[in-house]
C-alpha cells in the first residue's frame, strides 16, 4: 500500500475478529469437519480439476466406443471418484511424511 496508497480501500478489507476458525497444525490428521477449508487451496482445486478431467476423458473414450449411456456416466464418476480419493490420499501421506510434526499440549517430549 506503499506504493499506490489510494488503492487500499479496494485491496484491504477487514473482516470481524474471531471469525476465522482454527487453524489446522503441520501435519495434523484433518478432521471432516475441515474439509471445506481444505478444499479452497490452490493444490485442492487443481486435483479437483484433474480428477473431473480424468472421469471426462474416461467417458468420453467409452461413448466413443459406443457403450451405453448408463455406463458411460457410471464409469466416469467411478473414475473421477477414484482419482479424488488418490489425491486425497497421497495430500494426508505427504503432510504426514514431510510436515513437521505437531506438539501436542502436555507432552513434555520436544
């Protein structure tokens, strides 16, 4: 804000304290209730959008196959389904292995 001060009322905003829930730690196990947060990252949305490309690509190689509608929308929400669950797998195994642990309130082991 520095640099062109009468930007500020455009790319400041604030918002109420407290209204942010809280935070999840490094290399905590999130819970289900966090998921909404979760999904509002920039790797979550890509995931997203790889896994919805995945179950279009599949469908669409089926139809072109000549299959009929039935299967080809089950295949490729199978497929899109199974991708999101990988995703989701391979995010909770890379936070746990490359995250620093979290201390835990009342372990004196540091």
């Amino acid at each position: 804000m520095q640099i062109v001060p009468e930007l500020e009322p455009v790319l400041v905003t604030g918002h109420p304290p407290g209204t942010d829930g809280p935070p999840l730690g490094y290399g905590a196990r999130q819970r289900f209730a966090e998921m909404a947060s979760s999904l509002t990252t920039t790797s979550s949305v890509v995931a997203t959008l790889n896994s919805v490309l995945a179950g279009s690509l599949a469908s669409a190689v089926i139809a072109l196959a000549g299959s009929a509608t039935a299967f080809v929308v089950t295949l490729g929400l199978g497929v899109s389904l199974i991708s999101a669950a990988l995703h989701v797998r391979y995010a909770a195994r890379y936070r746990r292995s490359h995250l620093a642990p979290v201390a835990v309130e009342g372990d004196d082991r540091a």
